[in-house]
C-alpha cells in the first residue's frame, strides 16, 4: 500500500489498490529483539503451508504492546511513515479515486490544510513525541518525518499567494538537502519524496508565475533561483536520471523552460501551448 501511494505520487496518477483489496491489520510495534525466536516454524511459512498468525508468538505480547503504546520502538519509524501513507490515500488525489473507496473528496484548500495539521498532530501524539534524545537514528529519524509531514502540508497550501508557495518550496528543500548531507547513508528516505517533489514544485513556480523568469532585484526569487540550479546540478551529478527516471525527466523539461523564460528565448505563448 505504501509503495503503490508513492508509485502514484511519483507518475502523478491514482494508486491502484483500493480499500476493498485488503484485510491486513495495522503492524503492532515491537523491537526486534522481543520477537518470538524460540519457535521452530520457518518464517516464511514453507512452500504450500499456510500461514497461521496465531502459532508465531510474541514474548509477553500484552505487557509488551502495553509498554509501546507510548515508546519508540525499532520499528516506529517505518509505522509513522505508512501512517501517513495511509492518510494521503484520502487526500491526495482524484474525486473518482475517493468516490471509487468511500473517502470524502476534499476540494477546499482550507480543509485540506486542516487535514494535514490533523495528521501532524496524530503523528506526533503517536510517535513523534517519543522520539527523544541525541543518538544518531533517532535524531534522522525524528527530522525526516517532520520533513515528510512539511512537504505535504506545503502541497496543501497550494492555493495561498505565490510568494507564500515560493518560500515553503525553499523552506522543505532547504530542509531536506541539510538533512540528506549530514546523513548521507540514509538519503533515499527523503531525497525523493521531500527533495525531487519540492524542486519540481520550484521550476514549476519559474515556468508559471508571471515575471518570475525575471528575477530582478528580488532577493527571495534570486535565493530561490540558485537553490534550484544548486539542487538540480547535484541531481545530475548522482545521476538521479537513473534512480526516478520519470520525475527527473519532468525536473529537467522545466528547469529548460525555466531558463529559456528568463533568457527571454521562449515566447510567452509556447508553454501555454504546450499546457
């Protein structure tokens, strides 16, 4: 279910599994090492079996499940992120999406924004506020998932001024590239879906607003203009062309446009055109 929402995200499309596809329950949190490993059962059950939950024990599961309701465990990182996955199935996308699994369309900007703030608030009662301490994880972590929880609220402001949308997108990029440098191993988890999404937004904004191919001697703009030249020159450098093929591709038609807009090369009706 997670990777289908960002499968979608990513090729601007509706997910493919609906509601009705799926029992599956929401995964409980655990630390590995509570984790049953005296059984003799496989894991995975062997071809042909069937697979009985009820013969995989758990140690002390009710004191356990008891104790983690209000604790980070090695695996609270992973829930919040399908937390919120599971959330944006309801946000995110068509009406006839909605309407095909019983979700309430949600066509105001201001609604849309007061969902996000609700899921920030859920995410943060049930994991965000547990995540303390300086080690290195959870410090990662911590900060990927309010970058996360950013990128999507600034999605959901989309109809506020275009100054307003130009800071957030510098704001979330500027975020996630700091975040990404410090914790290189770790990258992958916001490089995509934080970094690519913000900096597609950004050459959107320089294709779309009026005058904004000429920066003039505003300073957010120009600020703005050299953080996407800097994000996508990196892009190019790890060869992301590779790794999301699809978004990368748009990146790139729009950051041309972009600059063929503030060369004055490109007539003001092309991209209408072409829109």
């Amino acid at each position: 279910m997670t990777v289908d929402v960002q499968y979608a995200e990513v090729m601007k499309t509706d997910p493919i599994i609906t509601e009705a596809m799926w029992t599956t329950k929401f995964p409980r949190s655990f630390n590995d090492s509570e984790l049953d490993a005296s059984s003799e059962l496989p894991i995975p059950p062997r071809t042909g079996e069937i697979f009985d939950p009820e013969t995989y024990t758990i140690q002390n599961a009710n004191s356990c499940c008891d104790g983690h309701e209000n604790s980070r465990t090695d695996i609270s990182f992973a829930l919040s992120r399908i937390e919120i996955m599971h959330a944006l199935r309801r946000h995110g996308f068509s009406e006839q999406f909605c309407l095909n699994n019983g979700y309430e369309y949600i066509s105001k900007s201001t609604a849309r924004v007061q969902y996000i703030n609700d899921l920030v608030n859920k995410v943060n009662q049930k994991y965000l506020q547990f995540w303390k301490g300086n080690d290195s994880l959870g410090f990662f972590e911590r900060n990927a998932m309010k970058i996360i929880l950013s990128k999507y609220l600034m999605l959901a402001k989309q109809d506020e001024p275009a100054r307003d949308q130009l800071r957030d997108y510098v704001q979330v990029i500027e975020a996630a590239v700091g975040l990404r440098k410090t914790y290189p191993k770790c990258a992958w988890l916001v490089r995509q879906p934080v970094e690519l999404d913000a900096l597609e937004l950004l050459w959107e904004y320089f294709t779309m607003q009026p005058g904004s191919g000429q920066l003039g001697s505003d300073a957010d703009k120009q600020h703005a203009w050299k953080l996407a030249e800097k994000a996508t020159e990196s892009g190019d450098r790890d060869n992301l062309a590779s790794c999301y093929p699809t978004q990368w591709s748009r990146i790139q038609k729009l950051c041309n446009r972009a600059v063929e807009l503030r060369s004055g090369q490109t007539p003001s009706g092309v991209l209408e055109q072409e829109n």
